[in-house]
C-alpha cells in the first residue's frame, strides 16, 4: 500500500491501549539519511477551551500497528493519571 503524507494525515490516530483518539497527524520525523519516517506526532493535551500550552505527543513508526482506509491505530500508553497531592482537598 502506497502513502502520501497528506493522505496520512486525514487519518485519525488512535490508542490501541485504551481507544482514546489521539488526533491527526501534525508534524513527522523523517531520517535524512534513510529517507524514512521514523516517528509522527500529533497534538497533545490543551489548557481550558484548547487555549495554553499545547504538546506534541511523539509516536515512533514501529508502534504504528495499522494503517487503514480512515484510522491508524498506535501502540500509545493510557495516559499518566496527574498527582492529586499537589492539590486543594476540597471535601474531607
């Protein structure tokens, strides 16, 4: 199966790890020296309303299991739940 880069990132990514969908593809890293993609990113977790700072989550090209006619399904871990212990107890 034959891929561009623009047909790539019309797919949606998706966590074979616990289904969340991650998003499209934003940005590649190519290995100049091979020619080859060696991982994709796609946007990573924004601040209230999509405003604040945005990372990219890094995903290399061999977790990428599937690629289909809509989706690419990735080998991503569930995310990290955030320490609560920094935070107001608000009850109790």
């Amino acid at each position: 199966m034959a891929c561009n880069t623009n047909s790539l990132s019309s797919k949606i990514v998706i966590s074979v790890c616990d289904g969340r969908k991650l998003g499209h593809i934003c940005n590649y890293e190519v290995d100049l020296t091979c020619g080859t993609i060696t991982a994709v990113f796609v946007p990573g977790d924004t601040g209230l309303f999509s405003f604040g700072k945005s990372s990219e989550i890094r995903i290399p090209w061999d977790k990428i299991k599937k690629i289909g006619e809509d989706a690419i399904l990735a080998d991503v871990p569930p995310r990290v739940p955030e320490c609560t212990s920094q935070k107001k107890k608000w009850f109790g």
